[in-house]
C-alpha cells in the first residue's frame, strides 16, 4: 500500500482503542518502519483523533444511524480529523486514501459505505455547528470530567483548561550529574538555531521548538539532558529544597523524579523503589545514562512500610492521570469515577506506610499527575486527620505557586502554569 502512514496510523488507534493499550507505548514501536515525515504525520492522526474523538463521533453520528464495527468506525474517525482538523489535507485526499485503507485491511465491502459518509460530511462541514452549550462535545473531554472539573474549579476555569493546547513543544533540562550546565545546553541549543524558551516555574527547565529526534542522537543518548515536565521538576526542587541527607522515592518508576532530585542536589542518598521488576529495570537503565547514583529496590509500598529511617520521602502516588491528557489523550478514555475513588484508597494506604520512614522534623512529599479533589486534596486531609503528628508546609518562594496553594497542596493547572497538572503536598513531621 502506498499510504504507508494512514495504514499505520489505524493499526495504532484500534490497538490503543480496542485493548486500552497506553497511546504513547504503542507509539513507540507502531511506526518504526515510517520515515521521520511519515512517522510525524501518523503520530499527529493518532494523537489529534483521541483528543478529538468525541466531537468527531458526534459529527458522524449526525450522518450514521447504525452501529458501526469498530474498525471501520476508526477509518471514519481518522477520514474526520482529516477533514476537520488538518487544513493541508485536500478533503478529496482524506477520503480517498480512508477508501484504499479499508480495501487494505479487508473492508472493502464497506468502502462504498466509508467514502459516501466522508464526502457527506466534507460537503456539510459548514452547515453543521458544534453545540455550544456542551462543553463535553465542544472540548471532546468525558461528561464526568466536564462536570468534576466545573464543581470543583468554576466553569470560567474548566472552559479555559478544556481549551487548553499543549503544542508549545518539549520540556528538557540540562543533567548537571554529566557536567553539562543551562550555559552549555542553550549555547548547543543556539548553535542548532533550536527556539526555545525558559520555564515559568523553574528556570532550569527548556521548552524547545523541535522534535526529539533532533536532540536524541547526541545530546538525549550521551545523558547530557533528560526529557521531563517542568511540574515534575517543580516537584524534585521542592521534594529537595531542605537539603536532605537521606532521600526515599517510594513510587519511583521511570525515575525522572529521583533523577531530577540527584541533579538539583546531589549530596543526598536517594533510595528509589517501584512494585513492579520490569519497572525497576527500566528505572536502573534511566539512572545509567543519566549518572544518577541510586540505590534500586523492588517494594509494594501498599503492603508495609519501606524499613528506612529518612528525613525525606517522595511519593509520587499511582494515580488517574487526568492532568497528562493535554499530551496523552487516551487517558481521558480509560479512567472513571470510581477508578478514582478506588485509586484514592491506594494513595491513602501508600502514604500511610511511607509516612513511617519519616523521621522526626523530616518531610513527606505527596504528589500526583491528576487535576482532582478525591485524589488530592481529600487524601492529604484524611491523612493529616489520621496522622496529627504532621502539619503542612506551605510554598514561601514562588507568587505563582503560593496563589494556587489550596491549603493543602499546590495544584498545577496546564492552562494557567504551562505543565501537566500536577497536584503537591509538602508535609513536615513535629518533633
């Protein structure tokens, strides 16, 4: 087939679809037979059709009153982004080539049904109006989130986080434990002609305008900067900012945290566990290129507590993942209410048992990658209520984050900091 890219592409939706396989897995291995324009072009299909995906299967049901198999629903939806969303797709493009795909996968009963839809809808793309008053559909985001998000953040705030766009580029830092500095990474930065622009939260942090295979080969492969989001460094510095002597990361897999850690402050001994062994496999290969002198354990920290005595632990709890849809869409699929509720039970029990390794007048730090109270903010108090023996610290330095400290924690939002949304609670025990 000569459309290698479109072919490609549906392979990887109904994968991530069919089995709730993490987009950004099968992405890693989905298009490695693409050249770099096609493997571009096929990552923007696949990613710009799940952030879509519920505005899209709106505009086709407008024209398709039957239930339609899932494969060729997912040639429809591909056709639909094409048509909607990809302005350097001429709209003849986008339905032919969604005809040839399915005669290549077997579906060319169905071609005739494809390329009648696809024209039908090109030809009304103006006629039909997104319904305003739905934000779900207008923004493509699950009704329980829509509504979560309004109760708990007001509906100016949730409109301007659904609006949200994350294509502003990629976060690095330059990893200081290989001797390469901010000075040395924007100087090979300008000498490229690579644009970027410092980070609102921590200055180390770079967003760049370029695609990771421009910076992979020397800089990214040799350890001399890590790939990370600035709200996950916004964690390391404050997990760190008391200059520990001893630091655990209880739910430490990848290891960006922990790596970022040792990079901000090195004088530290950091202890890095994670339940599963592949996991931690994973995290020891990250700790090899980066220069991150760790000490690697495989540990349920739901089951006891780790037997440590530090003045600092992180815990970078198992959570829903919400406030990463901005760059993983699928996630907003994948995860329900009461996902959450029974995630919330988890980060309680985790934190309870790490909150022992605390020693007296040391820190536990409580953190998420999601943007909601029954994850955050509820677990923390619930917490606090239990363990009497600790009081939390609120930030002192940053503007920024002291006006999105809710009393608890600080949650990042991805429309008002710029980084996914992260949610931070930095806890001191008394002495």
């Amino acid at each position: 087939m000569k459309d290698k890219s479109r072919k490609a592409a549906l392979d990887a939706l109904n994968e991530i679809i069919k089995n709730k396989s993490y987009g950004n897995l099968v992405l890693k291995t989905a298009f490695n037979n693409l050249n770099p324009q096609e493997k571009r072009f096929a990552t923007r299909l696949v990613y710009g059709t799940l952030e879509k995906m519920i505005t899209i299967d709106w505009i086709i049901d407008n024209y398709v009153k039957k239930r339609t198999p899932a494969t060729s629903k997912n040639i429809l939806r591909l056709g639909t982004y094409q048509i909607y969303y990809m302005d350097s797709v001429p709209t003849h493009a986008a339905c032919s080539t969604s005809v040839e795909i399915a005669k290549a996968v077997g579906k060319g009963g169905v071609s005739g049904f494809i390329n009648g839809v696809l024209r039908n809808i090109a030809r009304k793309k103006d006629e039909l109006k997104l319904p305003d008053d739905n934000l779900s559909i207008k923004y493509s985001c699950p009704q329980w989130i829509v509504d979560m998000w309004i109760k708990e953040l007001g509906e100016k705030q949730t409109v301007d986080l659904l609006s949200y766009k994350d294509d502003k580029g990629i976060v690095i830092r330059a990893n200081t434990l290989k001797g390469y500095t901010n000075d040395k990474l924007e100087n090979e930065l300008n000498k490229r002609e690579i644009k970027y622009s410092r980070g609102k939260l921590v200055s180390d942090a770079f967003r760049i305008q370029a695609g990771f295979e421009d910076i992979e080969k020397d800089l990214f492969n040799e350890g001399k900067i890590a790939v990370q989001d600035e709200g996950s460094m916004v964690i390391a510095n404050i997990t760190v900012d008391n200059k520990p002597k001893y630091v655990l990361d209880a739910c430490a897999a990848p290891g960006g945290k922990t790596a970022a850690m040792a990079s901000i402050y090195n004088d530290a001994e950091y202890f890095a566990t994670d339940i599963h062994p592949h996991r931690v496999e994973i995290m020891e290969k990250l700790f090899e290129r980066l220069g991150v002198n760790a000490k690697t354990y495989r540990f349920d920290a739901t089951e006891k507590p780790f037997e440590l005595d530090v003045d600092c632990v992180l815990v970078d709890a198992p959570c829903s993942g919400l406030g990463t849809m901005f760059k993983q869409p699928d996630i907003k699929y994948n995860k329900t209410y009461e996902d959450m509720k029974n995630l919330a039970v988890t980060q309680l029990k985790i934190l309870e048992n790490c909150s022992k390794s605390v020693a007296k007048h040391g820190y536990l730090v409580y953190s998420t990658c999601t943007i909601s109270k029954t994850e955050n903010y509820s677990v923390v108090s619930r917490f606090l209520k239990n363990n009497q023996d600790f009081e939390i610290v609120a930030p002192e330095d940053s503007d920024s984050l002291k006006k999105s400290f809710d009393g608890i924690g600080i949650q990042l939002l991805p429309n008002v900091h710029d980084t996914s949304g992260f949610y931070i609670a930095k806890m001191r025990r008394k002495g």
